[in-house]
C-alpha cells in the first residue's frame, strides 16, 4: 500500500469535494485524513488529503488522470509521496538553540526530512555539523560581498536540491531578489516583540519594560522584514521575579518550538499561503506518529 497527499486550491464553488474524492474512488484509493477550508472572504477554497492506494498505481498515473477535475475547476494541485523526504538546507549565525533542537528532532525521526547542508556565515558551528555527517557551508556576509554571497547561496540550493530553507536564527537580511525566487520556501523564526523591542538584545529590552508575555514567530520570508505570512506562534508568561537572562532562556526555548511546528506542517502540506496569512490544517490525531515514520 503506497500513500499520498494531495493539496487542492481553488476558486469555490458547488462540486469540488465530490469530483475530487469521486476520482480517488474511482483509482481505489481509500482517504484517510481530509482537511478543507472554504475562505468566504476572498473566495478561495483549500484542501488537503492523505490516502491509500491499494493498487499500484504510481504518482504520474494519479496526476495524469487527475488533470481533468484540476482543469474543470481551475485547481492549483500537488501530489506528493506520504514517504518522500522533503530536502532542507539551514541557515545560521552564532545563536544555536534551534539549530541544534532542529538536528535532534532530524536524528531521532520527529522531522522526517533530508538535510542537504547547513550554511553560515560564521564557524561556531561547524564541528557539529560535521559530527553529523552534514554538508557545512562558510559564506560570509559583509557590505561589500553581499551579492557574490548571496549568488554562493543560490548555488548551494541548486546544487544540493534544497527546497526548503530554513532560517534557524539567521542573522542576515536576504535580498528581494532571493526573496521572490524562494517563495514560500524560505521559513524565518524571531521574538515576537517586533515592532516594539528591535534591534539587539530584544529580551533585556522586554525585561526593562515588565513585559508579562514573551514568545516567538515562525514566517515565511518575504521582501518585507519581518513580515511575511505567518505560520506559528507561542508564548510563555514571565513575572517580574524573572531575570533578563531566565527571559533569554525561556524565550529561546519557545523559538525553538515555534520553528519546529513550522517546519513540521510545511513538509507535510498542511500550509498554504493565501495573500498576506496562511492556512494552517492541523495535523489529525494519530497523525504524528504516521508522518514521524513516513
């Protein structure tokens, strides 16, 4: 048995679901999960399925023939195999709590992905991503080199394949031409103090203001700083008996948390960009254990 997931956006209207789980039953495949959301602001409609075949037939078969209901509704559709690796390139600077949360979740299986290489703009990190058998990637960054070290960049997705880069406190602003070539595929994680507390140090700032709620946002990159379409957020309550340090500790804790949930619903097609938000179908019950061993 060989399962799939199949991603739908469209225009709304009567007849989508029926054509769309009609055909599955047509090809005998059997649904297992099923997520939908009919936007009625802008009209739009969003699907995602995760199902069986017990027939052997293969990915191109089920496109090829899905091509029909895609043209009739005027779909945007992906298949994507349940058990394919999605190939992920990191990026980071000189912070590295999720890089290293990123790396045990890879190394015990809860992110089920293929890590292509990780890219910095510093060494402090080089020995453990050679410990871990990891294509590492020196590219520094300075005023005058940025262009040349943003086309190495382009060079490193291309050549290993990368379809998702992940920003894992990164510290370089990237240019709106990488921007707009990666979209969507470019995830950023940060505080969620912006646009109050920027710059450095944004705890101790938060500290020295009393602040109750600390948190961090995880992002798809756009040309606009910071603000991109959101893909998951958490916070954590802090009292006043906490120092700026404990905000630091706790803060990077909930960052890590927050990137690992991003990343997690964007390599199993939960996330879809609409405008400047996302639609975010939560993974089912159960459904973490199977995608964890998928």
């Amino acid at each position: 048995m060989t399962s799939y997931v199949l991603t739908v956006s469209c225009k709304s209207t009567r007849g989508i679901v029926a054509a769309i789980t009609g055909y599955l039953a047509e090809q005998g495949c059997n649904i297992i999960d099923s997520s939908q959301f009919d936007d009625l602001e802008t009209g739009l409609f969003f699907m995602r399925l995760s199902f069986a075949s017990q027939e052997g037939i293969t990915q191109e078969e089920l496109e090829k023939g899905f091509a029909v209901v895609a043209e009739r509704f005027q779909m945007k559709v992906q298949f994507y195999d349940s058990k394919r690796r999605m190939k992920v390139l990191l990026m980071v600077s000189r912070f590295g709590h999720c890089l290293n949360d990123l790396l045990y979740r890879w190394k015990i299986g809860a992110l089920p992905v293929e890590i292509v290489g990780v890219v910095s703009n510093h060494f402090d990190y080089q020995k453990v991503i050679v410990n871990n058998d990891i294509p590492f990637h020196h590219i520094k960054v300075t005023k005058e080199n940025k262009s040349q070290a943003e086309a190495r960049l382009m060079e490193v997705v291309e050549q290993s394949g990368a379809e998702l880069i992940v920003l894992a406190r990164y510290m370089q602003v990237l240019s709106d031409a990488v921007c707009k070539k990666m979209s969507g595929r470019i995830i950023n994680i940060h505080h969620s103090f912006l646009p109050s507390f920027k710059g450095a140090n944004p705890y101790k700032q938060a500290y020295e203001r009393g602040v109750k709620l600390i948190g961090a946002t995880a992002h798809y990159v756009t040309a606009d700083l910071d603000e991109g379409p959101i893909i998951e957020q958490d916070t954590a309550r802090v009292t006043h008996a906490q120092s700026s340090e404990d905000y630091v500790s706790i803060g990077r804790d909930v960052e890590s948390q927050v990137l690992a949930r991003a990343v997690h619903a964007h390599i199993h097609s939960r996330v879809f960009i609409n405008g400047n938000k996302t639609i975010v179908f939560p993974a089912s019950p159960g459904s973490y254990a199977s995608e964890r061993m998928g």
